[in-house]
C-alpha cells in the first residue's frame, strides 16, 4: 500500500495535464477594434475565455473556470479604470456647479449605485451557481456570471468615462 502511495505521489506532476494558457489580447483588441468601427463592444465578451477554453485542457471543468476566471480578472480591472474616470469626471461637474445652484451632487450617486451594483452582481452570481448545485456546472456558471456581468457594467462604465460632457 505504502508503495502504490510513494509511486502515485511520484508519478502526479507527470500525470497532472497544464490548465489551458490565457492570453488577455484577445481582447484587447477586439475593444481597439469596436472603437474604430464603431461596433458594439459588448460583443468582446468571451473574446479572450472564448480561445482559451479552445486550447488543450480548456474544455474540462477547471479549465473552462481558469478561463473564465482570467477574463473576469481582466474585466474587472477595465471596471475599476472607468469606475475611476466616470467618478473623476463626476467630481468635476459637481466642482463645476457653482455657488447658488440647487442641483444634487452627482459623485456620491455614482459611489452608491455602484456599491449598489456589486451586491447585484455578486447576488445574482450566486444565484446562477445554486442552480446547479451538486454539479460541475456550479463553478462555471458562477464565474460565467461574474465575467459577464463585470464585463457589462465595465462597458457602461466606460460610457460614463468617456462621454462628452
């Protein structure tokens, strides 16, 4: 027993198969290329997890979430860069307000929608991964969920960012 043990602990690092290699440029440049087309970017959901879970390994449970979970990563860092810009942006209109107008603040409005929206978000993920409890899919579904939702909020964010005031 204590050999069969010693040879399965050997043997593991060359029967454990690589998870799927994520590339962000995908992307990347699906994001550059909507913007000079004009195109809808929502379409650039998957544009990276979608390649990965092509590859070797991409197509098993851990695999697809690797993917997944490493576009959710980078969709998320796009969220907290237009999160960032949409509030500085806001900090300023309200700067720009002036003394005697009665006009609501807009920056803290855009602070608690977002704290609202993260509930939402991580809520209905939770949501989405309870509906397979007990399956594989769980994992899935919840990251799934997660990407798209962040990848959604991010494009509506960069909306706010950019918009000509």
């Amino acid at each position: 027993m204590r050999a069969l043990a010693l040879f399965l602990l050997m043997a593991a690092p060359a029967l454990a198969q690589d998870g799927p290699g994520y590339d962000g440029k995908p992307l990347a440049a699906c994001l550059d290329r909507m913007a000079g087309e004009g195109g809808d970017r929502r379409s650039c959901i998957g544009a990276a997890s979608g390649p990965c879970m092509d590859q070797p390994g991409g197509q098993t449970t851990a695999g697809m979430v690797q993917c997944l979970t490493a576009e959710a990563a980078d969709w998320d860092r796009l969220l907290n860069r237009w999160y960032s810009a949409a509030m500085s942006r806001a900090e300023a209109m309200d700067a720009g307000q002036g003394d005697g107008q009665d006009m609501e603040e807009t920056a803290p409005v855009l602070k608690q929608a977002q704290r609202n929206w993260i509930a939402f978000r991580d809520e209905s993920c939770r949501f989405e991964a309870l509906r397979y409890q007990g399956g594989t899919m769980r994992g899935i579904a919840h990251v799934g969920c997660m990407m798209q939702l962040s990848a959604e909020q991010a494009l509506r964010l960069r909306v706010l960012a950019e918009e000509e005031g």
